[in-house]
C-alpha cells in the first residue's frame, strides 16, 4: 500500500465516521455508488434534504470528493479509465451537475453555489481539466473536450 492509498483511504473512512451521528437528520438525501476496478476512492458529505448524488466510477485509481449542501441538489459523476479524478461541490438549490470523464488522468473541478444552476463537463479522452464556478443563479456551462 503506497502512502497515497492509505492516506486516501483514511480520509474517506474519516469522512464515514463523521457522517454516521448526522446521518438520522438527513431528510430523504440519496447516495448511490457503484465501483467496479481497483484501486477507486470516494468522498464526500450531504447536508440539506432531498439531495442526491450518483457515483460509476470503474477503472482502476479514479476519485472523486462530492458536497452538497442545500436542497434538490442532482449530482452525477461518472469516470471509468485510469487515474481520473473529480472534485465537485453545491450549495444552495436546485443545482444540476455532471461529469463523465472516460479516458486517463482527467480531472474536473466543479462548484455551484446559488440557485438553479446547470453544469455538464465530459473529457473522453487522456489528460484533459476543466475547472468551472457558478455563483448566483440560473447559470449554464458545458465543457466537452476530447
């Protein structure tokens, strides 16, 4: 095990624990996770109700840190390949956010904070970035690259 896995591992296992007393104060919040591969890493938090975050992943040493704090949040993250990695976070309301990724050492940086916003970002290929803010509301972005 290198120190980044276990340092990896140990955040995420942190990041469970302190959610475990809240977790009863959730209201309807949803997280659905799936992966399949080696080596993937998921973190993350829910604060608010009815939010909802979605997970794939695949691959082998993808990962991804999502927040969301609010409410009606709609999170999907996607990935698959090798060595992606998605940061993501909303705050406020009614917030759309996806990401896909697919190929290797892709990374998105995603945040929304307001109301109403949309953001989509897929890379497909190898070694793509994108990096969006929302602030305010009923903002739309899309980053497609290849």
């Amino acid at each position: 095990m290198t120190i980044k896995t276990f340092l990896t591992s140990a955040a995420i296992a942190l990041s469970l624990v302190s959610a475990i007393p809240s977790a009863s104060m959730a209201d309807g919040n949803r997280v659905v996770l799936d992966q399949f591969g080696i080596g993937n890493a998921v973190g993350g938090s829910q604060t608010g109700f009815h939010n909802r975050l979605t997970v794939d992943q695949g691959g082998f040493g993808n990962t991804a840190i999502a927040t969301q704090d609010g409410a009606f949040n709609r999170m999907v993250i996607g990935q698959r390949g090798v060595g992606n990695g998605v940061v993501a976070g909303q705050v406020g309301a009614c917030n759309i956010l996806g990401v896909a990724q697919i190929g290797t050492g892709n990374a998105a940086n995603v945040g929304q904070v307001g109301n109403c916003n949309a953001v989509g970002v897929i890379q497909v290929g190898n070694g793509n970035a994108a990096t969006t803010r929302q602030i305010g509301s009923g903002n739309v972005a899309v980053i497609v690259q290849d």
